[in-house]
C-alpha cells in the first residue's frame, strides 16, 4: 500500500518578485499528511531592512484536503511519470510570456521520494495537480514563523 507522508510543491513564475511571501507566486509550500503546512522563500531569503521580510509562514490544514491530494496523485499515478517534462513550445509560441516552473516532490512510504519537474507549466495532470495547491495555500490560515 502506498502511504504518502508529506508534499513538497516548489513554483517560479520566471519572474524574480520582491513582494511579500504571501503575495507573490514564487514559493515553496510543504504539506504533510499530519496537517502541518509550511510556506517559504522559493530560495534563500533575501536580506531585507530591519529584518522587516517574512521568510516563512505555518499553518494546518484537514485531513480530508491533504486525502483529495492524495488521492489525485493516486489518480494519475505519479510513481510513473517521468521526473521531468519539458515540451517544445509551438510555432510562434512566445516562451517568455508563459516560462515558469513548478516542482513537485512527493514522500511516501518512509523512505521514498519522486520528484517532477513540469518546466514549461505544459503537462495537465500537473496543471490541475498545481491548481488544486494554489486552491488549497489560499485556504490556509497563515502565521509568520520568526526567522
């Protein structure tokens, strides 16, 4: 039986962003099937003034969302696709107005991981896999962790 413990979803827009964490695309967000949740910097947080900038943020959420993402990762077997996707953009497709990247690392089983990478934000079952997380980091009620 596969058990999977934690979800890690990275996504860079292609775009460096110097809003706050909350605000901008660019992120990490690790969920886990105990309920914790954690938003971070995609990378290293940058230095700011008077330590003003948020790097990090907990939550919670149910285990009947963490179940839905589970079992639409069941759903299209994620054990089988391919660790990375990248898809030649058609003629005249203008790459730099839809570059982007998202990441998804998935534990299970208490030692395994599988990642994914969808480089070009092409391949819909990870598409659909990304909106159900935007969907789900809205929902969050978020606390800054202090740095």
């Amino acid at each position: 039986m596969l058990k999977i413990q934690k979800i890690e979803f990275s996504y860079y827009s292609g775009m460096p962003d110097v809003r706050p964490l909350l605000e901008m695309p660019n992120y990490l967000f690790i969920i886990e099937s105990n309920g914790n949740a954690v938003l971070k910097w995609p990378r290293k947080c940058p230095a700011s003034r008077n330590n003003m900038l948020i790097c990090s943020y907990a939550g919670t959420i149910s285990k009947k969302d963490f179940k839905k993402i589970y079992r639409y990762l069941l759903s299209i077997d994620f054990l089988n696709l391919k660790e990375k996707y990248l898809q030649e953009p058609e003629p005249n497709y203008e790459l730099y107005d839809h570059w982007g990247s998202a990441s998804f690392t998935i534990f299970y089983n208490d030692n395994y991981y599988k990642k994914i990478v969808d480089e070009n934000l092409l391949m819909p079952q990870l598409a659909k896999l990304r909106e159900q997380i935007v969907i789900l980091k809205k929902k969050i009620k978020w606390s800054p962790v202090e740095n």
